[in-house]
C-alpha cells in the first residue's frame, strides 16, 4: 500500500481538488442566482398563485424541462461551442463552468417552486390581507418561510454539480475527474482512481453534513 501511495503525485491530486472545489463553488453561486428567481417566477406563475399566467408558466416550464432533460454528458459537448464563444476556450476549468450552470439552474429552480408551494397558503393569504404587495409577499413571507427548504435544495445541487464536476473530466474540464480518466483511466494507475473517489465521496460528505446543519439552524423549533 505505501508503495502504491508513493508514486501518487500528491501536488496534482492537490491541485485537482482546488479545481474541482472552484468548479463547484462558482457553478453553485450562478446556478442559485439564476435558479432562484426562475423558481419564485414558476411558482408565481402556477395555477392559483399571485401572477397567474398559464401560458408564461407552460414556456418557462418548458424550457426548464428542456435542460433538466438532457443528459450532463451530452449537455457538455452540445454547449462547447457556446462555450468557446462565451468564455473563450472548452477546457480547463473555466470551460467547464458554463454547462455546469446550465445544467445546475433549472434543477435548482425547480427544488425552489417545490419548496415555496410547501409554504403554507394561510401565510400568504393573511399578507394579502394586510394589504401587502406582491413583492413585499415574495421577500417577507415566501422566501423566509421557504428558506429551510431552499437551503437543502442548494445542498443537493451542491452534491449533483459536484458529480457532474467529475463528469466534465471527459471533455478536459479538469478537476478529479479529469485526473481519474487521464492517471486512472488512460495510465491504469487504480491508487489515482481510488484517491479521487475517495476525496469525491468526503465532498459530498462535507456538503451534506453542512447542508443538514444550516437546514435545521433556519427550521423554525
């Protein structure tokens, strides 16, 4: 066993989590930035909410659909040349951003119109009589009393971007995923493949561990 843990570059591997945690932080702050107010926009667009509008609902939830439907692994290669033209350049850790947010938002907005139809009615029927504006209604009571339930969406699409962080290792995405499949994969070094699935699997540990705490500091007792 240490002979297999000496020849393990221990820089890279290094190097390669940094890149992976960058990947996930930046892809979670845009996909909760731009989740978050097409959530609140499908549930104020559903049936019997605020802003009823059938029609608004059905092409944004389409759309949302669309995203959620397509698999991570083709989503990286059809938004490459998006990519490229957005950023610059496919690979690396900049490259992998833009799929993974186009990937991580619609699956948090739609973990936020589920958390705010869990909001009870009552709630928003006593703002509305105290004579309070839709906007007053979205910031004062949505959101607050939601809030539990978006923290846990955000640590599941925290868990979710972090195993398609590895996945966009295919397309030179960098991070573990990259390291598994170029040292792993191509060099047959299992110690390599056995360390990322091991550091993997203490992200995802972390996060959720995070994730619970936060989601029962806001729970109401």
């Amino acid at each position: 066993m240490e002979a297999l843990l000496s020849n393990v570059d221990w820089t890279e591997i290094g190097w390669a989590s940094w890149d992976t945690l960058v990947m996930v932080g930046m892809s979670l702050l845009f996909s909760v930035l731009i989740g978050l107010p097409i959530g609140v926009l499908l549930f104020l667009f559903g049936k019997r909410q605020l802003l009823e509008q059938p029609v608004a609902y059905a092409v944004l939830s389409f759309v949302v659909n669309v995203l959620r439907s397509v698999p991570f692994i083709i989503l990286l290669i059809v938004m490459i040349p998006f990519t490229v033209m957005l950023i610059g350049t496919s690979l690396g850790v900049a490259g992998a951003i833009p799929p993974l947010v186009a990937g991580g938002a619609p699956f948090f907005a739609r973990l936020v119109e589920t958390s705010l139809r869990e909001v009870d009615r009552g709630i928003i029927e006593a703002t509305q009589a105290m004579g309070a504006s839709v906007r007053q209604i979205i910031f004062g009571a949505l959101l607050p009393e939601a809030l539990p339930g978006i923290i846990a969406g955000i640590t599941v699409t925290a868990i979710t971007l972090v195993s398609y962080a590895a996945m966009s290792g295919v397309i030179g995405g960098g991070g573990l995923g990259d390291l598994a499949i170029r040292f792993g994969y191509q060099r047959f070094q299992t110690d390599v493949m056995v360390i990322t699935v091991a550091l993997l699997v203490i992200f995802v540990q972390v996060l959720q561990m995070v994730g619970d705490r936060l989601v029962l500091y806001f729970s109401r007792k």
